[in-house]
C-alpha cells in the first residue's frame, strides 16, 4: 500500500536535490570549515554559500543568519538571548495562546522566574487584537514573540503590521516563522521583524538544522559560548553537510516560488471542498483567506482524533490531529482550545498539509476514503443522537 502523505507541517521528505548536495560532506569534503588550513577553507566556502543561499530566500544579508539545530534552539535562543542582552532591566514578555510549545514553554519557564508574561488570546479565527498587543506593551517589555504562520490551522499573523507596533514602542520582535517559510513570500528588507526562527525539515531539508535570523543592530547574547562560530553567537563545529543541504533546499524553494500559491493551494482548496460537502457536521477552523496554502484543518463533529488518524493509517493516509510535539496527548489542542473551538469539534479536528510533492491521486485517495471512515466512527459514538 503506497502512503500518501499529508502531515507537511510536522515534517517534509528530503529533496533528492538535498540529499545529493550533501553526500560529499560525508565523504571526501570532510574537513573541518572553522580549521586553518586550506582543505578547511574550502568546506568553509560552501557553509558560507549556505549562508548566502539562505539569506536570499529571506531577502536578508548574509551577516545576518545563524545556523542552529532546529526550529526550537531558534525560538529558545531569541527569547533567551534577548532577555540575557537587556541584564535584568526588562520584566514583561508577549507572547500568543497559539504559539508552539517551543515559545510558550521557553515564556512560562521565565513566568516563574519573576517575570511577567501576557499570552494574547484570539478569536474564533485564530486571529490576533492588534489594538489588545500594543495596549499591552510597556517600557518594561523586553520581546514580542508571535508566530508567522500557525502549525495547526496554517492561520496567518499580519506579522508587518504587529512589527511596526513593536518598533513604535522600541521593542523587539520575534517571529516563530517556521511554517511559513518556504510557503508564502517572505522579505525581511520590507518586513520589520528582528528575529525570525526556521527550521530545515520544514522546507524539505534534513532534521537537524535551523537558522535564527538577527537583524543588524539587534541586541542579542550569545547562546552557546565556547568558539568563535556564527558570529560569536552560537560556538561549536559547525554541522556541514545540514547547512549545506539546508542552503540547497532554500534554493530550491525560489526555484518553485510559486508551487504553493498555485497548484498546492488548489489541491487543498478540493480537498477541503470535498470534505466539507461529504461530511455534515464539519467545519474549517481558521478563516477562509488568512491561511498558509497548504494546510487546512477541519472540524469533524462527534468524532475522536485518535480514532479518525488510526482509521486512516489503515488505508496508507498520514495526518495530524495537532503539533507533532504534542502527540500522544489525550487533551484537546491548546490552540483549538484559545480558538474557543466545542469540545465536540476540538477532539475530532484533522491537519491535513501538503508539500509540492503531494499529487492529485493522493487528494483523491483522502476523498475517496475520509467520508467512509467519519460515518463509521459516529455510527460508534455516544454523542451522536440515534
């Protein structure tokens, strides 16, 4: 049974392109790039076009991005760093309800280490009060952090205009844009964000690298000491082969500038479309328009995740009742829950994400088998009325 996968946005298959650009990094271009030597230099020259590659797709400058182990070391070290940088002299952080637990986590922890913490709430949409964020920020707050794009509901942030409020108000911003990049259009030189945070496995690149980006200028700790690596900011031998395959993969996401926006957004429109039409008693949970294009969740009432993902599995489908982080958990998501989503519709929301790979056979194999499997589990539940 070939599996058809739609769980993108917990993570994404390795581009062959990628596997090919890193291959010789595990062979005969072994060097060590931060060496003096010239074999070390010449491995050095490709982290560096890494670099470059990366910042491109960002529109940002080279100077400006560092390479990390993942998505979670980004937002850690945004959050962490800022607060290390301003000594003590700043007390309040903003975050979102929504956030993954890679910036909420990192916020609680300094919640109860004498800081104060505001997590915004949303609306039924999943959508921010911007006139709430920027009555809540004060002289005492050290960082916004604010995802670009949501995990579970593909919901978008107005990142612009929540930047230029914190710019106002001389405070920095993070953004968590791990979902987003890749997806939508991003450049850093109109946007005014500080820090951003991506993650390579999310864009087609190998687990285990991630970039944080940092403004010019910005005021940031370092968060590992011991070398001289990334600028001083994150010492340790630096990971060749993942930064060289996360620069050939960022490449590769210009090349197809336009895949999302286009053919992945149609796919995903059908399959929502046909869903929604084959299985009364679902819903979208996100507004129509303010969404990533590859991503929907869908509400199916009276139903269990757990039992609707199991279902599916059995006829090769893979998706998401939520963050692959929080998987296992018998509790309704955190952001269903902030979104204010029924308790009868929060257990029984699906994450379906697609990638440029996903075809038009594998949207019509979910078609063809997702109603079957909703009407067999409410002919089993007890909240359904005989």
């Amino acid at each position: 049974m070939n599996t058809v996968y739609l769980d993108n946005n917990a993570t994404t298959m390795v581009a062959p392109e990628v596997v090919e650009a890193m291959t010789p990094f595990f062979g005969s271009l072994y060097g060590n790039a931060s060496s003096m030597h010239t074999f070390g230099g010449q491995v050095k020259q490709h982290v560096e076009h890494a670099r470059e590659q990366v910042a491109e797709l960002l529109c940002a400058d080279p100077s400006e991005i560092i390479f990390t182990s993942c998505g979670t070391e980004s937002d850690n070290s945004a959050i962490r760093g800022t607060v290390e940088a301003l000594a003590g002299r700043k007390h309040h952080i903003v975050t979102t309800r929504v956030e993954h637990l890679a910036v909420l986590s990192v916020c609680q922890y300094f919640g109860k280490n004498g800081f104060r913490v505001t997590e915004l709430p949303v609306d039924g949409d999943g959508l921010l009060d911007l006139q709430l964020l920027e009555d809540t920020l004060t002289e005492d707050t050290a960082i916004v952090s604010a995802m670009w794009a949501n995990n579970e509901t593909g919901v978008l942030f107005p990142i612009a205009e929540i930047g230029e409020i914190c710019r106002r108000k001389g405070v920095t911003f993070h953004t968590d844009a791990v979902q987003a990049v890749g997806k939508i259009p991003i450049d850093l030189r109109e946007t005014p964000v500080d820090l951003l945070s991506l993650s390579g496995h999310k864009l087609h690149a190998p687990k285990g690298i991630g970039v944080l980006y940092v403004r010019k200028g910005t005021r940031l700790a370092p968060f590992l000491i011991g070398g001289h690596q990334e600028s001083n900011r994150r010492a340790g031998t630096e990971n060749v082969p993942y930064i060289v395959g996360l620069g050939r993969a960022a490449e590769l996401t210009l090349e197809h500038a336009t895949d999302y926006t286009t053919r992945v957004a149609a796919q995903r429109d059908r399959l929502e479309a046909a869903l929604l039409d084959a299985c009364p008693d679902s819903f979208v949970n996100g507004p129509p328009d303010q969404r990533l294009p590859n991503t929907t969740n869908i509400a199916f009432e009276f139903v269990e995740g757990e039992s609707i993902l199991l279902m599916l599995d059995q006829v090769g489908i893979c998706a998401s009742s939520g963050s692959a982080c929080t998987s296992g958990s018998l509790e309704p998501s955190h952001v269903m829950r902030a979104m204010g989503v029924p308790f009868t519709a929060a257990h029984g929301s699906i994450r379906f994400s697609l990638s440029r790979y996903t075809t038009d056979d594998e949207i019509d194999h979910v078609i063809e088998h997702m109603p079957g499997i909703i009407n067999r589990l409410r002919e089993l539940s007890p909240f359904v009325e005989a």
